[in-house]
C-alpha cells in the first residue's frame, strides 16, 4: 500500500535498498570528514603554523579525492556508470605522492618528535584511506588482497632508503596494514551488503509478479477448460453445415441450430466463471493473501472467521482483500501485514494493515486517490458500504472496508452508500 505525500519527508520516499545505498555513501564521505578531522586538523597543535597550513591543505585535497572517487566506484559497482579509470589513477598517485613527502619530512625534515609524530601520522592514514577508497573500485578477493598487500609493502620498502631501522619500519608497516586492511573489508563489505540487498529487492518483485501471473494463468486455465471442447465442437458442426449446404441436405440447417446452441452454452459458461472469478469467496481470498504474501516474504496475520456471510458481502469483500494484497506487494517496502475481519452492530468491517509504506505515491491523503481504491467503493456503494484509505503512524498503511449485513438494511444488501 501507498501512503500521502508530505510525512516522512526525503528518507521515507527511499526504497530499503535506496536507504541502504545512501546510507554507504554517506558513511564513506564521513571517512573523508574523519581524515581531515583526525588527520588534518592536529597537525596546526603538533607543527608550525606554516606547515601545519599546507600539509592540512594536501590532506583536505586527499580527502575530497576520496570522496570523490568512493561516489563514482559505488555507481559502478551498481552499472550505472563506467569504471572510473583515470579517478582510480589519480587517487592512486596522489596517495603515493603525499605518502612519500610524509615520510622524507619525518626522516628529513626541520623538527623535532612533533614533527616525527605528525608525519608518520599523515603517512599512515593517507595510504591507508587511499588504499581503502580504491578497493571500491576493483572486483574480487584477489585484486583486493593485492592492493592491500602492495600498500604494506610500498610502505616497508619505501622506508629503508631513508636510513630507518628495520624494526621501526616494519611496525610502521604494520600500522598501515591495519589500516588499509580495516578500511579494505569495510568497502568489500559494504559493496557485498548492497548488492545483496538489490538482489533481495528484486527477488520480492519477481517473486509478487510470479503470484499475479498465477492468477492470471489460473483464469486462463478456467477458461480453456471452458471453451476449448465447446470451440471444438462449433468449428466441426459449421464446417459439417457447409458440406450439407452444398449438397442441398436439409440437415445443414440442424446443424446450425446445434451450433448456435453451443455457443449459447458457452456463453452461459463463460459468464459462469467470470461470475465464479468476480464474485469472490472471501475465506479462500483470505487465505490465498496470507499464501501470496509468505511466498514474497512478507508476515501476514489473519483473524475473524467470514463463515456464514452472505455471497454479495463476501464478493465486495473479496475483491478488497485482492486489490489491497496486490498494492502491499507492488508498492513500499512491507515486512508485516494484519487483515482482520469482523461482525459488530449489523456489520462487517474488513481491515488491512501493512508497514513499509512508501510516501508521496498513491493517494491523496484521504483515501479518495488510486484507480483500484475507485473501482472498490464503487464495489462496496453497490452494497451499501464504504471504504476508508489512509496512512497511521507515519509508515504504516490502513484500509477499512464496512459492509452493512442484509438484515440491518431493512431492504437488502442494494442500499446506498453511507
């Protein structure tokens, strides 16, 4: 089901997927907002002002390219645009240049512990965020473990040249590894969880799609069954018609009669089983809803007993039970479903309930909105009753379908609408 538009704002007209999907994005641009903030920012405490001013700058720089980059290999991690190649690239070089000043300051640098202290910070975060943000845009475990694995081993050999111990650098690596690799499985698990998400999506969709493609084979079927022999028949007896009519038999005109008399059957027959597939049986709908909506994954609970209404009211009430299970399935994002059927004060009052409703599509608010919500209270008024439409509690959905029972009428289930 639909809810009106104007609750729930931005985030509530979001899919689960689309939620999920902002929801990574945002938390790699956060990353790019922690290293300039973890990073960036101390360095004005630990070094001179001038330093600290442009060092600080080559990190925002680095952060946004980040930022950048991780938006771009998130849209082609889901087709939607091509690799970023030369993003890659340049993120790749930059991570490598601003690596290596880092370290030639630490080990040349004017300065003292302070100075030490922040440039093998720069070191290790730069190439281990770098590192991180360019996972995204590679597919594969292998590809994945490389980078990580050239990372460290850049780190480790870039250092000896410089005069640094061996056990210094190698803890120095290590800190890298930590950290490229954190922020490694963090993008490959990210990309994971958002692709199985899409695909959870989509197996729902096919899943409500094959449950209306049923039906329609089931009234196919219904049909065929009912035409087919019948059709048989009417095409052997014309055709036996003609080949009399030709010979001047008075017989072709029996013939004829035959076949006017089997379409007429057919037409009784036909109009049995639109009739039969109209006039709906509102126990077997009940319990087909509830079957439909476990096969798409949604819980569904059932209550009241429709035993002993009459057909008119079970017909109406049928078909609102129909049109409210396909909208749970078409549109939102439910995880629950309530139907409640009830008999109080003369009247049956039918009501379908579902979480997860999109905002801003269907109707209007008021429940006046939506082709199928028109086509029931035109249903429902043939009947004397009413229907009720609209969203409660922010994400949830609730139609109400009341059907006054023919002997608080007074003259029948032909009434008008209250």
């Amino acid at each position: 089901m639909r809810t009106p538009g104007g609750s729930g704002g931005w985030w509530g007209r979001k899919s689960t997927p689309g939620k999920v999907e902002t929801y990574t994005r945002w938390s790699f641009h956060f990353f790019a907002v922690f290293e300039v903030a973890a990073v960036g920012l101390p360095l004005f405490a630990q070094v001179r002002a001038g330093l600290a001013g442009w060092m600080t700058a080559v990190v925002v720089v680095h952060a946004l390219l980040c930022s950048a980059t991780a938006s771009r290999a998130l849209d082609w991690t889901r087709d939607r645009r091509a690799q970023p190649v030369r993003l890659l690239w340049a993120l790749g070089t930059v991570t490598v240049l601003i690596s290596v000043v880092a370290l030639v300051l630490r080990e040349r640098g004017p300065g003292g512990d302070d100075l030490r202290a922040a440039t093998n910070t720069v070191f290790v975060c730069v190439l281990g965020f770098g590192t991180g943000t360019l996972t995204l845009g590679v597919r594969g475990r292998r590809p994945l473990l490389a980078m990580v694995a050239s990372a460290v081993g850049g780190a480790l050999v870039v250092q000896l040249p410089l005069g640094v111990a061996a056990p210094a650098a190698l803890g120095t690596a290590v800190a890298v590894l930590f950290t490229a690799g954190c922020l490694a499985f963090t993008a490959a698990f990210s990309v994971w969880l958002l692709d199985a998400v899409y695909e959870l999506d989509e197996a729902r969709e096919t899943r409500a799609r094959l449950a209306v493609a049923e039906e329609r084979l089931r009234f196919g079927r219904d049909l065929h069954d009912v035409m087919g022999r019948n059709l048989s028949v009417i095409a052997l007896k014309s055709e036996l018609a003609v080949q009399l009519a030709r010979r001047g038999r008075a017989e072709a005109v029996e013939q004829m009669i035959e076949v006017q008399r089997i379409a007429r059957e057919s037409q009784r027959e036909v109009r049995d089983v639109v009739r039969g597939y109209r006039e709906a049986d509102l126990r077997l709908e009940l319990a087909g809803a509830q079957g439909v909506l476990a096969a798409a994954g949604i819980d569904c609970e059932v209550t009241g007993d429709a035993a002993g209404l009459p057909v008119e009211v079970q017909s109406a009430l049928g078909w609102v039970v129909r049109e409210a299970t396909t909208n749970v399935l078409r549109h939102g994002d439910a995880g629950r479903c309530v139907v409640g059927v009830r008999v109080a004060e003369g009247r049956v009052v039918l009501t379908v309930e579902n979480d997860g409703a999109k905002v801003g599509e269907g109707d209007g608010g008021d429940g006046t909105g939506g082709a199928g919500l028109v086509g029931l209270r035109e249903r429902l008024t043939a009947v004397g009753g009413k229907l009720e439409a609209g969203a409660v509690d922010g994400d949830r959905f609730r139609v109400v379908a009341t059907v006054p029972l023919p002997s608080a009428t007074g003259t029948g289930m032909g009434g008008g609408a209250s």
